[in-house]
C-alpha cells in the first residue's frame, strides 16, 4: 500500500515509472526533495538490489526518512494548544509520523473561524486516539515496503553530484520558490526539531542544481523544455506540463493526456437571450459522465482539470437546460459521512442573467435537491463542500450562497449547508436578491 502523504507525483508519472523502474536494478540512487517517498516506494518494490539514499529538508519528509532509517529525531510540540501531542510524538519514529499526519489535518481548522471549523476541531480532538491507532496502522505498513540505504537533511543545491560518480541523481524539485515551506509552515512552527540549515530554491540555484545533477547518469522531473533528452510528457488539463528527462536507456518517450470521454444528446438550451420567468419551475435530470462532459466540451475552458465524479445533473428552467452538476461522495475524499462534494458546477452563457450560476448554486442548496441525492445514494445529507480555484481572498461566484471555511495556496473550500427553499421558490428568490439589483 503507498504512502498517502502530501506532494504525490501524478499517477501517470507513477505508471511511467512502474513500467521502467528496472532500468535502475542494481544501481546506486541519490533522490533529492523525496518528498512523500514516491519514487522510494515503487523503485523498493520493483527493484530489490538497488540501492537508495535521499533527502529532504522538511520536517514532514524528515520524519518519515528517519522512520525509514530507523534514525531518532527529537520532536517536542510547542504550540500551547498542542502539547498534549509530546505523548505520542515521544512513542517512536513511526508514532511520530502518524502524529504529524493528523496533526497536519488538525492544523487547517485552528483558527476555528467559523462553526463548521470549530466542529473539526473539538472532533479531532475527541477522536484523536482511534485516529491515531488507524493512521499508525497504516504508516506501518506501507514503511515496510520501503528500504533506504540513508537520508539526509542537507541543501539540495549540495546534494548534488553524487559522492559516486556511477550513480543516479534523480530529482524532483520545486517548480516554485518556496513551495514546501508555505504548505508546511503551520506545522513547523508548531513543533521543536533539529531543523536544517538549507536556502530557497531560487531560480537560480534552481539551474545550477539542474547542471550538476546531469554531470552523472540522471532523471530530472521538470516543468519546462529543456534541452535534454525528453522520456515522459504529462499534459493534463489546467496544470502545467510536466517533463521527465534522463540519460537512462528508455525505449521511447511516453506522452500522457488526459482523455475526456463525451456523449452527444440533445437537449433545448436556455440561449444567451433567453429569459428565465420568476415562476419557471426547476427540474433536475440525472445523466452519465459522458453526456455531462459534451457540455463541459461547449462551455468550459479547456484549461479546466476534468475530474471524475458522479452522480451527474442537468438543471432545466421551465425545460430549458442551463446548470450542470457533478457530485461526489465526500467520505470517499477522507470528508463526513452527510457531507456531499460539489465536484463541478457551471451554467450557459447568458447575456440576459448575469448571475445564472448564483441561481445553480441556490438550487444546489434546495430541500429537493437534498431528497435527490439522499434517495440517489441512500444517505441523509447536511450539506455540500466544494473548491474554488483561485488566489483571489473570496469566490464572488460562491460569495453569500456558501460559506467560506478555508483559504489555501491557489484554492477556497466552502460549505453550505441545505435550506428548506423548494424549486417552486427558488427561481422567485433568485430574481429578488440577485437580478433586481
């Protein structure tokens, strides 16, 4: 089982290594920024006599890499709010990596700047031994699947080259100045350790990284061109393209979409000058992925990651289709149980609404929609979460319909939770708050 830690590669640069990490049997490997130990995990398992030694700076990589070395590390917590944490962080290595991973979901709820915040934070707290003796349980059992000759907690612009000139320096930094430090800067300020002493991975200490990396047998993850020898490409929607260079002997480049599957169906749309009555009724229709994603193909930007989810909606204004919906199980994403993920959620262009999606997300809340989904997938729901991507402090689309719960690097999460308004009101509503102004 791998680890679930943060910072995982995508799962087509797994595979990609899957297929051809016995390219590296036998070898002597020195993997900078190892992160979550992705590359670790699959090369131990595919390759038995390949010999492995990595490093990282960070206190979240430091304590699975002493972990995995059997290395003590002293940890105390020092945040006032979290020193009941030294009972467990003082039990062993594997203890404190299950202790930093919950510790590390607790953190995002410690303002408790909102009810649903201060929910998860009393629940954690509650919760915490039975949490912890799972997490533990699995941290054991993936570390058995991974050997490390060593780790170290040294720059990576001086990790490189390799002491062994015979080696392999594989390495997957940073593609942005201080990436790592801002995703974990909660935590190490939570927690006393013997922090290393490293500089940020500017541009261009970046480059010259690079350079010395290639002075000997090589694989670099990057998310730029470069004239190197080019074995992998992932282009995925609204991400930028990755690249794995190297001087290893793989048959061929591999390049990786992301494939959208579509159906075509025919259904009346509401048209850019069409106007919605306050009396239309709303009717809602459940479809597959593949219908819904013909309309993703008309009306969403390209740029957008097509995640995969279900059940699937198309929303009708007196028969006339304007919103699409796609929902997910939020307990499958590690969320509450009568909590359900808004996957995505987008409408028509209007030249005659502005706020169309204002009312989508209205209908989303109704008590019918509520029914829809309790009786689709045989669970009662308290409410919906779903993810705005964007660096701006505030969704404007999702602004006074759902509550703001979280503010991340790049992304919102919000929360609503379901109201009793009908379809019957709803449109009414919407006219009145929304396109009156």
């Amino acid at each position: 089982m791998p680890l679930s830690f943060i910072g995982t590669i995508n799962e087509k640069l797994r595979k990609f290594f899957y297929t051809h990490a016995r390219l590296l049997e036998g070898r002597t490997c020195y993997i900078g920024c190892s992160g979550n130990f992705t590359i670790e995990q699959i090369i131990s398992r595919l390759c038995p006599t390949t010999v492995l030694h990595s490093n990282d700076v960070s206190l979240y990589s430091a304590a699975i890499g002493h972990m995995l070395t059997g290395q003590p590390l002293a940890l105390e917590a020092t945040n006032p709010e979290l020193t009941w944490a030294n009972n467990y962080l003082s039990r062993g290595p594997a203890e404190q990596v299950a202790t930093i991973l919950l510790l590390l979901d607790l953190l995002q709820f410690e303002k408790r700047n909102n009810p649903y915040a201060e929910r998860m934070w009393q629940g954690y707290l509650v919760n915490f031994e039975s949490l912890f003796a799972r997490t533990l349980d699995k941290v054991r059992r993936a570390a058995a699947h991974i050997r490390l000759a060593s780790y170290s907690m040294v720059d990576v612009f001086d990790y490189y080259p390799p002491p062994d000139p015979s080696a392999v320096a594989i390495g997957f930094l940073p593609t942005y100045v201080g990436g790592y430090e801002k995703l974990f800067a909660r935590l190490e300020q939570s927690i006393s350790w013997p922090c290393p002493s490293y500089q940020l991975l500017t541009e261009e200490r970046r480059e010259e990284t690079i350079a010395r990396m290639i002075s000997t047998d090589y694989i670099v993850y990057d998310d730029r061109p470069r004239d190197l020898p080019c074995v992998a490409r992932v282009d995925l929607f609204g991400k930028r393209t990755v690249y794995i260079y190297s001087s290893l002997g793989f048959r061929h480049a591999g390049i990786f979409r992301k494939k959208i599957n579509e159906k075509v169906s025919r259904y009346d749309l509401l048209m850019p000058d069409d106007q919605i009555a306050p009396s239309a009724p709303i009717t809602m229709a459940e479809v597959d992925l593949p219908t819904i994603n013909h309309y993703r193909n008309m009306f969403l930007s390209k740029k957008i990651q097509p995640g995969s989810g279900g059940p699937c909606y198309l929303v009708f204004a007196d028969g006339r289709l304007f919103g699409f919906l796609i929902f997910q199980s939020y307990s499958a994403r590690g969320g509450a149980k009568d909590e359900i993920y808004l996957l995505s959620d987008f409408v028509v262009p209007s030249s005659s609404h502005r706020r169309l999606a204002k009312l989508l997300l209205m209908i989303t809340r109704c008590q019918d929609t509520q029914r829809i989904l309790s009786e689709r997938l045989i669970r009662d729901y308290r409410a919906i979460l779903t993810t705005a991507f964007t660096d701006q402090p505030v969704s404007m689309k999702y602004r006074g319909i759902y509550e703001l719960i979280k503010r991340g690097q790049g992304f919102l999460n919000y929360r609503g939770e379901f109201d009793t308004t009908s379809f019957k009101e709803v449109t009414a509503t919407w006219m009145i708050k929304y396109e009156q102004r």
